[in-house]
C-alpha cells in the first residue's frame, strides 16, 4: 500500500471513530491515562482549527496525526473474559514529549481545544513519562496560586499543596502527546467515588514506579510505543465495564478492525497456527484463550459471569 493510501486510511479510521458515540478514547501511559468519551445526545462542538476532533461540556479531544501514526488493534484474553482496543502507535524515535520531573508552569495554553481556554494557565505535573506529558489547567487566580506554591517539585512530594487540594479545585486536566491531546472538565471524583463514564483521568503513582509505556499483555510491535487508543464498543461489556447480552454485529465489526489493523501473526495464532518465533508466549496465549471465549458466545453459551471487569 502507498503512504498517502495508507495516511488516508488511518485518517478515515480516526473519523469514523470519532463520529461513534460509543467509541471511547483514551490518551497517555501505563499508570497516567486520560478518558475521554460522549453521550449520545449530548451537545457538542467543531474545534476552532483544523485538529480532528471535538469539544463537549465535559471534555474534548483534538487530534494531530502525521504519516508515521499506526493503529495496532488487539485483543488480550484473561481468565473468564477479554478486551479489545486499538492502540494509536508512534516510532519509539518520534514520540518522547518533554519529560519533566517536576510540576512547571508552562504560561498560557495556545493549543486549547476552545477558544475560551487559551488564555487559562498551564502546569506540567512532571510525571516523566516518554510519551505524554500530563497538565493541570486552570483560570482562577486561587487555583492558579495553588499550583504555582507546588512548582519546582515533585507532585507526590509530601510538602507538595497540590495533592490535598486537587479533588476540591479540580481544574482542567491536560494530556498531550505527538498526536494531540485529551482535555478533561469534569470534577475530580473524591475518594470512594467511581470514575464516571465520560471523560475522566487516572494517575497511579505506584503503576507509574514501573516506568513502562503499556501493560506487558499489550501486544505493542518491537520499535513502537502506544500513545493513545480507541475503543470500540465491546460485545458484551457497556461503557462501565458491565456485562450485557453478547452483540455479535460488535463482535464483527472489531473483527474487521482487528483484520486491518491487528498483528497478522497473532491473527495466526487465534486461527490455531503455532506461533511464529517472534510472537512471545504469552500473546500467543492471550490470542488463544481469546479465541475459544469468542467460540463459545457465538455458539450462544453463557460462558461470563455477570460481574464487572472494568472498561473494554
């Protein structure tokens, strides 16, 4: 395939994606992740410049892709279920962003996705991560004040105001990297409270201790790292990660994604090939154990139980 077939098919990809309200997206790193996800018949809005992508009430995405984006779409298999994403893949070469260690202000945010946040503050949490820097936003002078008295140390210092303050000021989050960003308006949930299913962020301080840039069951290709992710909607699991009846036009369509953009050695392995030398055991297992889940609810059998595990 040429490059510019293969730059508009990727592009016509990220459209139809963004043009699914059940499609939910996410961008950032393993242990620092931001959600972003609408509703049906919830109000939204154009972006004011030529990103991709789109703005509601409650957060935005703005999409930047260049020539060297790859979609990777997987699935991984665990004991009584599975996933399913498309990961959004740059070069290891062309995707590390700043990677400060310490909260920074960084001035105005020129790249808001709305005009009316251009003018709002920009903080760096400092997380140092490769491939996406992670911000707080914020107008308000006393907010602003706040964030500027925790700069020049580390977010998950002891002495550092911004941790005790930040469920109640809960200003805007900001996740970047090469190929845009995801911006979050919602409040911050308190502790004890769920992450609702529009957009939302996770930083996990001891999940970021591991310094990795995905989860080992990621079947992520040699060379690549995965910056951000689209997910469709899962055949039997709903925006919450709740077990419903299995939707075999999901199944097919992820199928579809999974035949185009998916890893033509894995896609093997789910077929009941052996697994060629450069596919690691426990993809190769992921694959099968996939396989044999989707066998079984084709066929109608009842195979999960109806507890939650968490988003598909």
């Amino acid at each position: 395939m040429q490059p510019d077939s293969n730059v508009s098919e990727v592009a016509a990809l990220l459209h139809s994606a963004l043009a699914d309200p059940d499609t939910a997206w996410s961008l950032g790193s393993f242990g620092a992740i931001a959600v972003f996800r609408r509703g049906a018949d919830e109000p939204m809005r154009a972006l004011p410049d030529a990103r991709m992508g789109l703005a509601t009430e409650r957060g935005a995405i703005a999409l930047t892709p260049g020539a060297d984006l790859r979609p990777v779409a997987y699935e991984t298999g665990f004991s009584g279920g599975y996933n399913h994403a498309v990961a959004l893949c740059l070069p290891d070469a062309a995707c590390a962003m700043s990677g400060r260690t310490r909260v920074t202000e960084l001035g105005s945010d020129r790249d808001a996705a709305r005009d009316e946040d251009r003018e709002a503050i920009l903080f760096d949490l400092g997380l140092g991560l490769r491939a996406v820097d992670a911000y707080l936003r914020a107008h308000d002078p006393e907010v602003v004040a706040c964030l500027r008295a925790g700069t020049g140390r580390s977010l998950f210092a002891a002495d550092n105001p911004i941790g005790p303050h930040l469920v109640a000021m809960s200003p805007h989050r900001v996740f970047q990297a090469r190929i845009g960003r995801i911006e979050v308006y919602a409040p911050i949930p308190g502790p004890g409270e769920t992450s609702p299913a529009g957009p939302h962020t996770h930083v996990l301080p001891q999940v970021l201790r591991a310094g990795r840039t995905h989860a080992a069951t990621t079947p992520i290709p040699d060379g690549f790292v995965p910056c951000a992710g689209l997910h469709p909607p899962h055949p039997y699991k709903d925006a919450m990660g709740r077990r419903i009846a299995f939707v075999p036009a999901r199944h097919a369509a992820f199928q579809a994604l999974l035949e185009r953009w998916g890893d033509p050695d894995l896609l093997a392995v789910k077929r009941g090939r052996a697994p060629s030398p450069r596919v690691s055991p426990r993809h190769a297992g992921s694959a099968r154990r996939v396989a044999a889940l989707q066998a079984q609810l084709l066929r109608g059998e009842c195979v999960v139980p109806g507890e939650t595990d968490g988003p598909a």
